[in-house]
C-alpha cells in the first residue's frame, strides 16, 4: 500500500523520521478493519523526552481514531476507543506500562493486540505483555481513514505528533497470541535495541472481567483508583472487595454480599457524569439537568419513588445533595422489567459511565448527587432488604464509613 509523506517527515536508512509537526499516511483507507480483531506494531525511537500524549500509529475515523498505539498519561500503552468522538460521552480503554519508564532516545517495540472474540485490548512492549489480561472493551467502531504514521486524530483535527523514528510498521487482520508477538519483536530489532523484559505493570486481579483495572479482594486498608476520573481513595476495613475500577465507575462491595436472584447483592457504586433516566426504556431523560440541585428536583417529580431524606453534603470535596430513596407501597410500574418487575429507574450512565440501575420494593438505596468540574459524580449505597437495611447496611455493615473515607482528587 502507497505512503505518503507530509511535511519535513523523511525516509532514512533507520526508518521513517518525523519532527513532532509532520506525519505519514496510507494513500487510501487503511487496511485494517477496526470493527474485527486486529495486531498492529513498530519499532520506535522517540528523539527526546515524548509528550504525556503522543501517537506512533492510529486510523482515521470521521473525529477520533479506534486505536492508538503509542504514549498516553506519560506511558507507553494502547488505547482504544468503542465509539468514533472525544469528551465525557466517549470512553477510551488503554492497557498502559505503568512501571516502566518511557527513556528519550532508545529503541523499543509497542504492539497493540485487539481481540473482537474476547473483547479486550492488549499492550505488548518489547514482545512482552505489560498486564496480566489487558483491559475489557465493547466493540471498538469501524473506522474508514488512512494509517497515520506519527500522530493521532482528535475532534476531527490532527492531534498528539510523534517526533523520533519509526521502523518496520506491520499490521495483521487477527489477534496475535502472546509467542506471536515475541517472535514479531525479535524479526527485524534494530541494532543495539533491546528486547529486555519490561516490568509488568500491577497484575490485574479483577475476578470481573469487565471490571477494568480492579483490585478484587482487600486486605483493610487505604487504596486509590487507577482508572477511575476524578481520582478516588477510600478506606476498608476487612471483608471488602473492588469490583470496578473503570474511567466512569466504581464498584465496592463486601465479600459476605453476594449477588443473588433478580436483585443482586448490596453495594456502593461510584460514577461519573450520570443522568436522568427515562422512566421507560434504557436512555436518558430528555431536558433534565446534570447538577445536583438539577437531578434532586427530578426525582420529587417521579412516580411511585419516595424521597425519606433529603440533606446537603459534602463528600470527599464535592458537595451536594444525599436522598434516601425507596419505592411506594404497592406501586406498580407502568413498563416492568422483564412485564413482572415492578422498579423505578434511578440512574443512567452519562457515557463514560455504563449503567442503567433501577430501585424496586426490595431494595432501599441512599444516592449522593455531588457537584463535579466536569459534571457530576453519583455514589450509590444500595442495600437489598434481604440482606441488610439501608441503615444496618450504612452502620454496622461499614457502607456508611466507606463513604466517610471518600476524597476525590483532581
């Protein structure tokens, strides 16, 4: 497939060279279908310390990329992308080298593996694995651009150059397994590069596995979210679990919870950016605001949902407003799940969050609604009756002291 050369990019005997203002493309659509699995690598020599976002390769889509293969939040990663468009309502997953230390001037060799099968995205450095699983991902979108060789693509405009040397760019139309991509790294090394094996990043341990960069079980103590914006720490103390810790959510729960029958089992969920949803169907409520004070006066309106307590609060930082929620005696849905559950839907995902969550007459749930600079974030303390009462489940239960710990960073 023809190239073509932008700007002061050049050939040289090492490879293709380009200054951080310059680029390379397929002279047509690119040739790989991001829609299926795919593996795309090089080996690369950025000129200098590179950017917390650079991008070696990527395809074009009508605004943003499906992938990109390069350095994101100061590390060496694949990212990828479900759906073609930047800002809080588009997700990016990325499988990042968080212990490993991107060096000025050095070869290395970055591939990025996409499993449609499997649903997830995995980065390789050097030939070798940087986590344990890469991270889970709905079904990235077909993208109809060309290749971009040394930059990215952002609110439909050029974004993220590269400047350093690229070499032997391949792309293959599967997922390659782990031996596969070694052996791609070893074939054509440049001289003097290194195939040392990188460090791993912290093991994913998420018995979830959509459950992103989770911790699973925990010892009590302090931990931070990885993923999650903004950045969340909370206290523990024996017998709990993270079960999500996604850009948009959050999960904690105790071990002693489990989830069964058509309820589940009690928990806190945390999200970013959530919505009103509609009262039938699974989308957002059209003209209600995301602002707590918005969101609050929303639910007075809502049927068959009754409001125990309404206080301000402040929450790790953030401040608001906490409802007690529960649904009316006898109430009866004029759409129930499934034609036999009869629930009132509380929250919707705002799209870097994902979740559809409703309250029903065997659950009580204390929802905090909290001021954000970029939205909103919900925390949602869920107690199903079976297992605790909201105030058991707040009090004895710890959910209440959890929530206590919260603080939120930037």
């Amino acid at each position: 497939m023809a190239l073509s050369v932008e700007g002061g990019a050049r050939w040289t005997g090492e490879g293709l060279q380009v200054n951080g203002a310059d680029y390379a493309s397929t002279s047509a659509r690119g040739p790989i279908a991001t829609n299926s699995s795919f593996t795309v690598s090089a080996w690369v020599r950025p000129t200098g310390q590179p950017g917390e976002y650079v991008t070696v390769l990527s395809q074009a889509g009508d605004v943003a990329g499906p992938f990109f293969l390069g350095v994101a939040e100061g590390f060496w990663s694949f990212s990828v992308k479900p759906e073609d468009g930047n800002g809080d309502a588009f997700v990016t997953n990325r499988d990042r080298a968080t212990r490993v230390e991107v060096k000025p001037d050095a070869w290395v060799h970055l591939a990025g593996v996409y499993d449609s099968a499997d649903g997830r995205a995995r980065f390789f450095l050097n030939g070798y694995p940087v986590s344990e699983q890469g991270v889970a991902t709905d079904p990235l979108y077909e993208a109809k651009g060309p290749l971009l060789f040394g930059r990215g693509q952002a609110r439909s405009q050029p974004a993220d150059f590269f400047k350093g040397t690229l070499a032997d760019v391949r792309t293959w139309a599967r997922a390659l397994n782990a031996d596969e991509v070694a052996a791609a790294a070893r074939v054509a090394a440049p001289d003097g590069a290194p195939l040392d094996r990188p460090e791993q990043s912290a093991p994913i341990v998420c018995q979830n596995p959509h459950g992103g960069i989770c911790l699973g079980s925990l010892n009590a103590g302090t931990y931070s979210t990885t993923s999650f914006e903004p950045k969340l720490s909370y206290t523990v103390p024996p017998g709990w679990a993270n079960g999500e810790d996604l850009p948009g959510n959050v999960l904690l729960k105790r071990n002693d919870d489990p989830e069964e029958g058509a309820w589940g089992g009690s928990y806190i969920g945390v999200y970013q950016n959530v919505r009103a949803p509609a009262l039938c169907g699974e989308e957002a409520q059209p003209g209600v605001g995301t602002s707590a004070a918005e969101l609050a006066a929303w639910y007075r309106t809502i049927p068959g949902l009754e409001i125990v307590r309404a206080a301000p609060v402040t929450v790790g930082g953030l401040s608001g407003v906490a409802l007690d929620l529960r649904v009316s005696d006898g109430w009866r849905s004029p759409c129930p799940l499934d034609g036999v559950i009869h629930a009132v839907p509380v929250i919707i995902g705002g799209g870097v969050s994902a979740l559809h969550h409703v309250i029903g007459a065997p659950v009580e749930m204390r929802l905090f609604l909290l001021d954000w600079e970029k939205g909103n974030v919900a925390i949602e303390v869920t107690a199903v009756l079976e297992q605790h009462s909201l105030m058991d489940y707040l009090g004895g239960a710890g959910a209440g002291a959890v929530v206590d710990s919260f603080e939120f960073g930037s």
